[in-house]
C-alpha cells in the first residue's frame, strides 16, 4: 500500500499526475529515488512521441540580467495557446532564458552548427591529438569525445542544465513534454551582452 503522502512528495518533486506517481512508487516498491527516475525515463518516452507534433504557438521571453547588461530573446513553440499561457510553461520560458544568459550556446542543437564549422573544430582536434602523439588508431576516438564536448559547450539543448548539473537542457525540456503534454521546441534565442562586438 503507497502512502498518500509519499504520492504527494512524488508529485511535487516531478509535476507529474497523481496516477503516474502512484504507479510509479508501486512499480518501485514505495522507493521515492527510483519513482523520480522512473517518471523522469517515462518523460523521455512520452517526449519521443510527441516529437513529430507541429508547434505553431508558443511563446517569445525575455531575460535582462546584471542591471541591463546582458539580455536574451528566446522563441520556444508548443502545440497550443493554452498551454502557452500556463504557468509551467512560463516557468520552462524563464529558465531556457536564464540558461542562455549564464552558459552562452551559440546554437540550439548540434544539427543547427554549421557543416564547415564542424570539419574546423574536427580538423583541429586531431592536429591536437596528433600533436600530443596520440597513436594513429585511437584519434577517431578521441575527436569523436572531444567533439561532443564541444556540442555540450556550444549546444544549448546538450548543456548541463545550470539549476542541476547532472540533467542536459534537453532533459528539462522532457520533463516539461511529460508533465504538459504537448511537444515543446526551442526554435531560437539571441544573447546581447553589453559592450559586445557584432
């Protein structure tokens, strides 16, 4: 038998609906860890689904942080104006701003970079991986690591999340995907920071 109160702290530790909690924390024997990592793999199936849905509403944030000295303009789209106007999705708004502001990506995922902007970065790599006298058979390996390095920096939708560094952007989105149910894309930002050259 799964304690109310335990079905509560699951719910507000995920967002998730009263039924999923439960059957989360009876899947996992009442473990309130497990259930938050259960509900958080779920979110990324449920997320996989909704990915093919069109996203024409949504929302343009804004973010002015260090007394106007550094702002951010994000567009992030969703299915409907309903969900658009919640208070979740203002919340999910604000913190993709806010992730911007702190961590400079300069795209929002790895299919935005630019094909010569790729071989630069690769060809670069491995004259560092040659130069350090790495063997031949392993600098495939190797560039192929430091470039995803290089998307995680670069990439906002692969950058450690800023408020939890153990889950990607991407991640959080997810669990905004799960928890309203509709598909949530990132289409694009812009960073100012004052005194910056174009």
């Amino acid at each position: 038998m799964i304690k109310a109160e335990l079905v509560k702290e699951l719910r507000e530790r995920t967002g998730s609906g009263i039924m999923d909690c439960k059957k989360a924390l009876q899947e996992t024997d009442g473990d309130l860890e497990k259930a938050v990592i259960h509900l958080r793999e779920q979110g990324l199936a449920v997320a996989a689904k909704k990915a093919g849905r069109v996203t024409k509403e949504g929302k343009i944030d804004a973010y002015i942080h260090a007394g106007g000295k550094l702002g951010v303009l994000i567009e992030i789209n969703c299915e409907t104006d309903f969900v658009a106007k919640t208070d979740d999705y203002q919340c999910l708004c604000r913190e993709l701003a806010m992730q911007v502001a702190a961590s400079n990506p300069l795209y929002v995922d790895r299919t935005d970079v630019p094909q010569e902007r790729i071989d630069v970065e690769k060809s670069i790599l491995e004259t560092q991986a040659k130069n350090e006298g790495k063997p031949e058979k392993i600098i495939e390996k190797i560039v192929t690591g430091r470039m995803n390095k290089f998307y995680q920096e670069t990439c906002l939708l692969e950058q450690p999340y800023i408020r939890d560094p153990d889950r990607t952007t991407k991640d959080l989105i997810n669990e905004y995907i799960a928890k309203l149910g509709e598909n949530i894309v990132v289409r694009r930002f812009c960073r100012f920071e004052l005194g910056e050259e174009g």
